[in-house]
C-alpha cells in the first residue's frame, strides 16, 4: 500500500491558501490521474483528512494545509464546529477549483460573492453530495448523474451564524423528539434540506403551530401538561436568536389542549429536564430510581448527563383514584416545606403505600398530585420527626422554620441560629439543626399552625 502510494503522488501541487485539507486531497488525487478518493486513500483515510487530522499516511501528511478556522458559535448538537459531508458553491469552483475551508463551516450557508445557496444535494437527481474528484469540477458526485451542479439561492439567505445555529436546531427537533445529546461532529448529510425544514418551523407560523400540536399530543393526556411542552421548551430555551414563530410557540405551551388518556408511554428526558419539569433535585431523582420510578438508559451511576425515562412514575399514579376532600399537593406548599417533604417523598410514600394520593394531570407535577389534608399532615409530620441532620443550609432553615432570612439571621445574633462548629467549607450558610427545631417550635406558637 505505502509502495503503491509513493509511486501515484508524482505530482504534488502546492496548496492554496484557505483550502481544506480535503479539498488538497482531491486536487492530488486528479493531478495525479486518479478517478476516485479510494485509490489513493482508504476509508478511514479520508475520514480523518476530511476531519483535518493525520491520515497516518505519512507521504500525504506532508502535503496538506494545515488548520481550520472553526466558529466560535456553540450548537447544542455537535461539539465541533467542522461538517464532514460536502456544500460547494459550484460559481465559486467554476472560477477556481479548490474546496474552501469555510464550506466546511457548518454555520456557512450561503457564498458571499455569488449570493448564491451553498449546495449539498443534486438538483437533477437528489444524490447527497461526496467528497470525490467530481466535486472539483462542479458536477454531481454520483456517477450515473455527473450533471454539472446548478448554482440556487432561497429565501434564508444571508443568514448569521447564530441565526444558521437556530435553523440547524430548529430542524433536528423537527425530525427528531427525545432529548438532545450533541455529537462530536455535526450530522447534516443534506444541509439544505435541514435549512429549509428549519427556517420553515421558526418563520411559518402555520407550520410551528402544527408541530407544535402534534408535539404535545404526542404526549398521554396522562402526563402533566409542562412534560406535553417539552419538544417546544427544548427549541425555546435554546434559540440563541428571536424568530417570528416564538409568540405562537410560546402561546401552544400556555394553551389547552385536549390530550388522549392513552395509556402512558415512555418519554425520555435527559436527567436535567427530568429535575425541572418534576420539580426535584438530581438527589430526589436518585432516589425515585432507587424505587425504579424512574428508569436509567444505562446501569451507569445517575448524573445530570444521564438520559431517564419517566414513565414508570406516571404509571404509578395512572390508576389512583380522586376522593372528593383531596386537594393539589401544591395547594399545601407551606406544610410541605415546614416539614421538609419533598415531592419525590410524597411518590416513594405513594409507591410504598403509605400514602392514599388522587391523580388528575395538571399543569405540573405538584398540581397533578391529590392529597387529603389529615393523612398528608400526618405523613408529613412523621417524615420530619424521621430526620436526622445535623445541619441544614439557611435556605432549608427558612422553610422549615418559615421565619424570613433576616428573622434567622438575627436569631444568628442572638445565638439560636448557630453555624455548626463541624462544618467547614460555607459553614456561615449552615445552620444547627437543633437550633432549627427550636426556632420551628417558637414560630409554631406564635402562629399556632402546622
Ligand atoms: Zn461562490
Ligand atoms: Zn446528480
């Protein structure tokens, strides 16, 4: 192979200025007399100088540029900013033939001298575009077609790199539900068609309202409604631009929208969407999974990077019936907090049969909970007499005790609202538990509640 290769290279260009190492390659390949990538480089080969690392083949090595000028835009899809699959503007390669290293920016969309689309597919016959010989030439990559390449131009031209960034979202989310994960690289074979399909859901107000309908319907009427809003939540909070579809997006994750009972399917979030949308902390998380309430994609330990399914939860409540004297878990807030329940106290209690809880969806988790008032009180006041900390950070004490932090604070002056003397770092943040129990019961008889 080595020997092979030292006799093809006889003739070695030298390298353009701003041209890609796979655009180099492909000008060797035809100096040379070669018809196809392959016979000079294998496919492993190629992949790494489209990717501007060494080939391993040290004869070409030698040869190509070196260097990319990657964007300094941040997708939430790919790590980096260097597309692997071709866009050419065939003008551009007419008057010169060289790949430019910019086309494989993936924020590039457009040439900036002939005001023209960057082309990733064949207009005659929709083969996506190679890195091959052809290319250089301004002809479609597949051999059958080998039509010259038409120059086009539409209506999202001359958009920032910010701007392309959305669309590239915008259209994975189009065709894609479930949670992000960004690759290294950028998946985009056909980076018109993802423009196209982009722009039209963050400009077309009919098409956002569509996709935005079914996204929620999608969904079992058995879930909480912000769970029913997490395709479109996932575009919103990651939109690095404004774009004339926000209001209607922004409007159908307020709206009501009659959802089927259907029986309740997997939805999967990433283990940060997950803490939101149920309102618990990665440590109420863990927890719900120690149970199986929620479900891991992998056996690796759960973190804020893992993906998890929560729909052995909604399962859990699927069947509960409502009892007239029940009430929202979000309407008892206050006993809630003074007694240090958190939500994923209230499932696990449920889950054990503890605890009798209605279910009806709501807009989150919390509403969708029902509970009567006496058998949470005493749930509640079981699970704070259960506690055993030492220390609790001011935030928890404000809760607990329900003084406001200027009352613990002066408590503090006062020395009934101690740092623990075991606590270290962010130590004057803590507070001794006991301290806590005993401002709590002061408070209490002030207020005579709870
Ligand atoms: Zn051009
Ligand atoms: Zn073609």
């Amino acid at each position: 192979m080595k020997k092979m290769q030292k006799m093809q290279i006889s003739i070695k260009p030298t390298a353009i200025v701003k041209e890609a190492p796979i655009g180099y390659l492909l000008r060797l390949i035809i100096r040379n007399g070669l018809t196809r990538a392959s016979a000079l480089v294998n496919d492993a080969q190629l992949n790494r100088i489209i990717k501007g690392i060494d080939s391993k083949v040290p004869e070409i090595d030698l040869l190509l540029p070196k260097g990319f000028n990657l964007s300094s835009v941040q997708s939430p899809l790919f790590n980096l900013s260097l597309q692997l699959t071709p866009k050419v503007c065939p003008e551009c390669i007419r008057e010169s033939a060289y790949y430019r290293n910019i086309w494989q920016n993936p924020f590039e969309s457009y040439c900036r001298i002939h005001k023209t689309d960057l082309i990733s597919h064949c207009s005659h016959c929709g083969s996506l575009l190679k890195f091959e010989p052809a290319l250089l030439q301004a002809r479609c990559t597949n051999p059958a077609c080998h039509r010259p390449l038409k120059a086009e131009s539409s209506e999202h031209l001359h958009l920032s790199h910010e701007q392309i960034s959305d669309v590239l979202l915008a259209a994975h989310l189009f065709e894609n539900s479930g949670p992000i994960k960004s690759s290294k690289y950028p998946r985009i074979p056909d980076f018109q068609h993802a423009l196209i399909l982009g722009y039209s859901l963050l400009t077309d107000i009919g098409i956002a309202k569509n996709w935005a309908r079914d996204s929620i319907l999608s969904i079992s009427g058995n879930y909480p409604k912000n769970i029913a809003n997490v395709d479109i939540e996932r575009l919103l909070g990651q939109l690095k631009t404004n774009w004339p579809t926000v209001e209607t997006l922004k409007n159908e994750t307020k709206q009501f929208h009659i959802r089927c009972l259907s029986s309740v399917s997997e939805v999967w979030l990433s283990a940060n969407e997950a803490c939101r949308l149920l309102g618990v902390t990665i440590e109420g998380l863990v927890k719900l999974a120690s149970v199986s309430l929620i479900r891991a994609q992998t056996n690796a330990r759960l973190s804020i990077k893992s993906i998890v399914d929560i729909s052995p939860l909604f399962t859990l409540f699927s069947t509960n019936q409502m009892s007239p004297a029940m009430e929202p878990l979000s309407s008892y807030q206050p006993l809630l907090w003074r007694n240090d329940v958190e939500i994923q106290d209230v499932v696990i209690a449920v889950h054990q049969r503890k605890l009798v809880c209605g279910y009806h969806p709501g807009k989150s988790l919390l509403d969708s909970i029902y509970c009567e008032k006496e058998s949470l009180q005493s749930f509640a006041k079981e699970h704070f007499n259960s506690m055993n900390e030492r220390m609790v950070d001011i935030d928890k004490a404000i809760r607990i005790t329900g003084a406001s932090r200027e009352e613990i604070l002066a408590f503090r002056k006062r020395g009934m609202a101690r740092i623990p003397k075991w606590a270290g770092f962010n130590s004057d943040k803590l507070v001794d538990f006991n301290d806590v129990l005993n401002i709590r019961k002061l408070k209490n008889q002030l207020t005579l509640e709870f």
